[in-house]
C-alpha cells in the first residue's frame, strides 16, 4: 500500500475515501460473481491534497486459481463504462453529471497482470462545470491483486503508474520476503 511519505507535500490521511477501491456492479452489461472467491487478507490506505486524492489496497486470495478467475471475471473493458455509469448515478442530486470518457488504458507490464481504466466525468452546479478524472490501475501477481486509483481536477497524471509500480515492488518485497 501507499504511505504518506510516498507522496509529494500537501497530502494528508483522506477519512473521506474518495479515491475509494471498489468493483462496480451494473447488472445485465457487468457484474462479475465474487461470491465463490475467497479472500485472506486485505488493506487499503487513502490521501488526498486540494487537488487530488489517492487510494491504494491489497487483497490475497486463497488460491492462484481464484486470483485468475477473478480477473477474468473482473478486468475487463466493460469495468470502465459501469464505473463511470455508477458514478454519475451517484451524483449529488444538485450535481448534473456527464460522461466524458469511459476506457481501458494501455499499461506498461510491471507485474504478471496489469490492468488500467481511465474514467472522466464533467460536473455542472449552476454555471460552472469541472472535469472530475478517476484512474486505475490494477496489478497481481501469485495470489495477490493490488490497486492504485488516483482521483484529480486535473487530467491524466503521468504520476500514476509508477505510483503502482511501487506498491507492487514494496509487496513483492514483503511476498519474497
């Protein structure tokens, strides 16, 4: 996971979670079954600044097996259309939201699976609209997935990959021991 010190000045402990780590469920276009999956171990940290927030968590399934299936079931190009449809459904009432973007975003391959999502939805309150960006990328190796989701005001950061490159070589690390 990420630590505080990982990350540039101006960045605290987020309560809030908004850079939350989640698998949407839109039923009839995506909604991977995880039911049969077990999980061992899990954690999750989360920071934010005034112009961003950064979430980042770890699972462990029970077996390799279920780590494939898993991801089978769960990184696919229809995770970005649900997450951004749950999204602006989940939109304050007095928010109107737009989807802007909706994909799947080439990664470089830094673990044995690597998967990235680039969602961007614009939000209007009176007579001002921003562009609100959510980017994922997702990461595993033998029975562990990873995650790092960076939420910004400000476009695409260049600054996430090698956000996740770090928590995958920091658990690998603790794996290898």
């Amino acid at each position: 996971m990420l630590r505080l010190s990982d990350l540039g000045p101006g960045y605290a402990v987020d309560e809030q979670r908004l850079a939350v780590i989640g698998i949407p469920n839109c039923p009839g276009a995506y909604a991977p079954k995880q039911s049969d999956l077990t999980i061992t171990g899990h954690a999750a940290s989360y920071f934010r600044n005034q112009i961003s927030a950064v979430g980042s968590g770890v699972g462990v399934f029970k077996s390799r097996a279920q780590l494939a299936t898993w991801w089978r079931r769960t990184m696919r190009p229809s995770f970005a259309t649900c997450l951004a449809t749950t999204l602006k459904a989940h939109a304050a009432p007095k928010f109107l939201a737009r989807i802007v973007t909706a994909r799947t975003v080439e990664m470089p391959r830094f673990a044995e699976r690597v998967a990235g999502y680039r969602v961007a939805l614009v939000y209007r309150v009176n007579d001002t609209e921003r562009v609100l960006n959510r980017e994922i990328v997702y990461f595993a190796w033998d029975r562990g997935v990873g995650a790092v989701v960076l939420v910004s005001r400000n476009g695409p950061c260049t600054c996430l990959v090698p956000l996740a490159f770090h928590v995958s070589r920091r658990i690998a690390g603790v794996r290898n021991g």
